[in-house]
C-alpha cells in the first residue's frame, strides 16, 4: 500500500482504486436500504483500527448498542472504534418539545455540532465514516445551508488530517447531487432480485476501474468482484507445445497443444469430451505444472471415480498439488466471483491449465451478463498469464448435422476438437477429429476414439469412410467392417 493510500479494507474494491483510498480526502458511497453502506463503513474503520490509526464512527440514525452487536456478527473487531451516537433517543418520543422563536433544526444543530467538534478534537482521528450524511439535510433550513454546513464540516475534519468517508441515503425526497459535486470520491452501491454490484463514478487524482462490478455480503462482510479487463495485463507468453500423451492424438495435433492457447473440446453428452481433456492435464502434472479443473455439472466424487477407472490418476495428483477440482453450483455464483477465483488461482498458486467442465454449465451463472463478453475476458486474461485454458462445450445433436458450438463462441477457440458418434452396422463408435487450429498445421483426417479401462486409445485415419460428419458414414474399403 502507498503511503498516501489508505485500504477500504475490502480486497477487490482496493484493486478497482488502484491501489486504495487517497489519504486526506472525502468520499461518499451512495445506495438504497440495505445495499451495504453500512457494513463498507465497517470495513473502512476496522482496517485502519487494524492497522494502528485512530478512528471515529458518527453515526444519526442506528444506536451504538446495535451498530457493534452488527459488527461482532459479521467478524468485526471495532471495540477500540470509538461511535458518536448522535441517533434519536427514546426521550425524543416521550418529551414534547416546541420551539416558539427557532426552527427546530436551529436548535437542534448546535448542540451536535459541538459533540462532533468535542470527539474529534480529543480522538484525532484519521478516519471517520459518517452514517449517514443525508440526516444533516434535515439540520438545514434549505439546500444552500446545507451544502454550505457540508463544506465547513469537511473541511474541519480534513482540517485535521481526516480521511472522510460519508455514506447518502440518496432518494426522491432526498437527492445528493448537490453532495457529489463537492466530494473527492464516489463509491455508488447497488441492490437488485437478480444480484448486488458496486461502481466507482469519481476518483480525483487517481485512475481507478470503471464500469459494474459483482458484489456480495455475507458472513464475511463486503467482498467485490472486479471485473476482468485483459488488457491492463502482460503481454502473451512465448508458446511451446503441451503433448496429450497420447502420439496418434498429438499426430492429429501435429504435436499437441500450444501453450497459453483456448481449446475447444466439443461433442455430444458421454462421447469423451471431460476424458480427453483430464488427458492433457494428467500429463501437464507429469511435468510438475498444476492445474484446475472447474466442474459446473457433474459431481467431484463422480469425476474422480470416472477419471480413475479410465487410468487418469487424479487423487495421487491432488495429493501432490498438481491437480484441484473445484466443484461450483452455477446459479450460486456470479461470473464475476468466478473469474476472480480463477485469477486467485493463477496468480496465487501458479497454475498452468485451466479447464472449464462445461460452458452450458458454466452458463446458468449469467443472468443480466452475456455469456461470449466475459468469457472472452476469461480466456484472453488466462492467455496473457501463458494459461492454457481447456473448454468442455456439449452439442445437442448425437447425429445429424455437425455443428461445433451452438453457442456462437468458437471464435475464442485458437483449436477446436470434436468428438462425434458414428452408427455403424448396427453398433455404436466414436471419432475425434480437429476443426481448426490457429497457430500450426494440423491432421484433416479423423480416427476412431475408445475410452478404455487402460485409457484413451485412438486408432488410424478413418480414411475407410465418409460421410462421418454427418453421424452416418459410408463403408469405402470392407477392411474397416473387420476392425
């Protein structure tokens, strides 16, 4: 952290600001009820408590007693955070009070601007979170007294070395434009059915990232999610190519594949597709390269039954941290929240393959996102980190006419392998084949694929038939009929 950088406390959010809050400015994080002001604010004073500063909680509208029973409950440790409970008392409610001369607001604004003048100049702090700006509205005979109470209260506190943080309770009865004209920062938090997000509108002095980024509360607090933008990373790697380990697969390859390139693994439901792809990492882990496999449909336990029976060892690779299989429940989590734990990952424990099990899984996480715009983010953030990234696409149709993706993502692919189901004589076989490769050559015959007990065998050029493609093929040579 920057000298001059003070953290929000909350991971993700201090990425978005490059780095965190500018000390000594004021910031105003705005949204509706229950949308996570309060608990930003927790985070804010309970880092700068963490870390040794001196802070002050003001709060208008909940009591003391409640804001640290909130707090305990989420995990904060704000018992050395000093609160200023300026809330409404219950005597308020029991004693008639009239003002004859003054409006109430007159009388009621001295004596709190004298609290808050009190406890700042004995705490000194160098944090304060004001929860929430918009009741000294109501201490105002109009807007213009308001604003100018805003700006002099500011100055105060920065006055005294403050970093201000302030939360609005924006609304039709109580707009805050006025507010964000005179604030440093702006921090807006939102609140849907379908999910809850985070932006940043205004930053002075630094750069920060724009646009919507997912946010979730919990047990944990605030966590945000930035959203993947390929183009603030490095450069892409130097490639070399990663074999299968199987020679008639690299044959059709003509050699494997090339380092921090997306393949596309694509066929119908059961012809292979999570096999051949846990191929490529078994042999990755032969290397000592780790990598993840993100399973949307399937089980953990079931994988792991399947991959073993086909003599892909993936509990002895998981023993030796080469290999983690991650189950996730799709509607459970944001894309967002997914590809951040993807660059945790990456970033964090070095992992070379990525492997996605599969897109019509992975899917059912969007709800108001699109599908291709993140995915390309993905794969060309996991490409400039020299990932290769594996993506396990299912197609409807077992026979009929070939499409490679019914999805419209094929573009992203730098290689496309598909996997099809031939009906021959009665009997049921399998064929892989490559589509397209970007970056080299490749085998434009197909070959015969078993999913075995000993493995993944694959036979010679099936250059016996036609018609493959289409689900059906036509004997050429009677020799095949024998194989």
């Amino acid at each position: 952290m920057s000298p001059n950088r003070l953290s929000t406390g909350i991971r993700g959010l201090d990425q978005l600001l490059n780095g965190g809050l500018l000390s000594g400015q004021t910031y105003l994080v705005r949204g509706g009820p229950g949308s996570g002001k309060t608990t930003l604010g927790f985070h804010f004073l309970s880092a700068g408590h963490s870390n040794g500063e001196n802070t002050l909680f003001i709060t208008l509208v909940e009591t003391e007693q409640k804001l640290r029973r909130n707090a305990t409950a989420m995990g904060f440790n704000i018992e050395g955070v000093p609160i200023l409970d300026l809330s409404p008392t219950p005597e308020l409610f029991t004693q008639i009070q009239t003002y004859d001369i003054f409006s109430p607001a007159e009388v009621e604004r001295g004596p709190i601007t004298q609290q808050i003048i009190e406890q700042v100049e004995s705490i000194e702090p160098q944090r304060v979170f004001v929860d929430s700006i918009t009741q000294f509205r109501y201490l105002a005979t109009d807007s213009f007294q308001f604003r100018r109470q805003v700006i002099a209260f500011l100055e105060f506190l920065i006055g005294r070395n403050a970093t201000v943080l302030l939360s609005s309770e924006f609304g039709r009865e109580a707009p805050d434009e006025d507010l964000q004209f005179i604030i440093d920062g702006i921090i807006n938090l939102e609140f849907s059915p379908e999910e809850r997000s985070l932006s940043v509108s205004k930053f002075r002095g630094s750069e920060f990232t724009k646009g919507m980024h997912t946010m979730r509360l919990g047990a944990r607090g605030m966590e945000i999610f930035p959203k993947l933008i390929p183009l603030t990373y490095g450069e892409e790697l130097s490639m070399d190519v990663i074999s299968s380990g199987i020679p008639e697969i690299d044959e059709l390859l003509e050699g494997g594949l090339e380092r921090a390139t997306v393949t596309l693994i694509t066929g119908p439901s059961g012809v292979g597709k999570t096999s051949l792809g846990m191929q490529f990492i078994k042999e990755a882990a032969g290397r000592g390269e780790r990598s993840v496999a993100y399973i949307f449909e399937e089980a953990k336990e079931t994988l792991l039954r399947r991959c073993e029976s086909i003599n892909i060892p993936v509990r002895a690779m998981m023993e030796r941290g080469t290999l983690s299989v991650v189950k996730l429940e799709p509607l459970s989590i944001a894309p967002d929240e997914f590809a951040n734990q993807v660059r945790r990952e990456v970033e964090e424990q070095g992992s070379r393959i990525i492997m996605i099990d599969s897109i019509a899984g992975y899917q059912l996480s969007f709800q108001k996102q699109e599908l291709t715009r993140n995915l390309h983010s993905l794969c060309k953030y996991l490409q400039s980190q020299g990932v290769t990234v594996i993506l396990i696409n299912e197609v409807e149709a077992i026979t009929g006419d070939f499409r490679a993706t019914e999805l419209g993502i094929s573009y992203i692919a730098d290689n496309i392998v598909f996997l099809r189901y031939l009906e021959f004589q009665g009997g049921i076989r399998k064929a892989i084949g490559v589509l397209k490769k970007r970056l080299s050559n490749f085998e434009k015959t197909m070959r015969e694929i078993e999913i075995t007990r000993y493995g993944i065998k694959v036979g010679n050029p099936l250059t016996q038939l036609r018609g493959i493609l289409t689900g059906t093929p036509e004997l050429i040579d009677k020799s095949f009929n024998d194989h």
